[in-house]
C-alpha cells in the first residue's frame, strides 16, 4: 500500500487512465523488449515534438511506474489535472511527486 492509501496497483490504473485523457502516449515494455539491448532499463517520460511518451518498464516496481506517470502527469499536463476531479488518495500521490515541488 502507497502512503496515500492505496494498492500501487490501483493507483498505477487510475493514471494509466488520466494519462489516457490527458493524451500522453504510454508504452509498456513487453519482458521480452526489455532485455534487448536498445530498450529503456528503466521507466521514463519524456517530450517528442508536440507529444509526451511515458515508457514504462516490466522490470520497475509497480510504484515506481506509478511515480513516473504521476510525475509527466503533472509536469507537462497540470491544466489536464487541475480540470479534473480526482480520487483524493491519487491526487495526494500525485502531489507528492510533482518535479516542480522539489
């Protein structure tokens, strides 16, 4: 359970579905893509032209691929989040990972 009291799991879902309407484009490495030797070792988000990509890998922790997506969530679409009503345990979660309050 995260400290925002909830199963990683379902907070990994709830995100997974914001990011879907927020329009950021997730990838989830298959086990077999991440042991070639080009993919991401880890799970990352980054900007490409116009678009966000949020990579996540089989091989981090549930909760670390939560704090990945929560974290491009709320640096490249805070408008997206603050237009939306979100569990109070997610939106803490969220708060707490925000890069621009470190």
């Amino acid at each position: 359970m995260t400290r925002a009291g909830m199963e990683a799991r379902d907070l990994l879902e709830i995100l997974l579905e914001l990011a879907d309407g927020a329009g950021l484009e997730v990838r989830v490495l298959s086990n077999s893509a991440s042991s070639a030797d080009y993919s991401p070792t880890e799970s990352a988000a980054c900007r490409v032209g116009t678009r966000i990509w949020v990579v996540l890998s089989p091989d981090d922790p549930v909760l670390h691929q939560a704090e990945v997506l929560a974290g491009a969530l709320s640096r490249f679409r805070r408008d997206f989040l603050e237009a939306r009503f979100i569990a109070p345990a997610a939106r803490d979660f969220i708060d707490r990972v925000d890069p621009s309050e470190r």
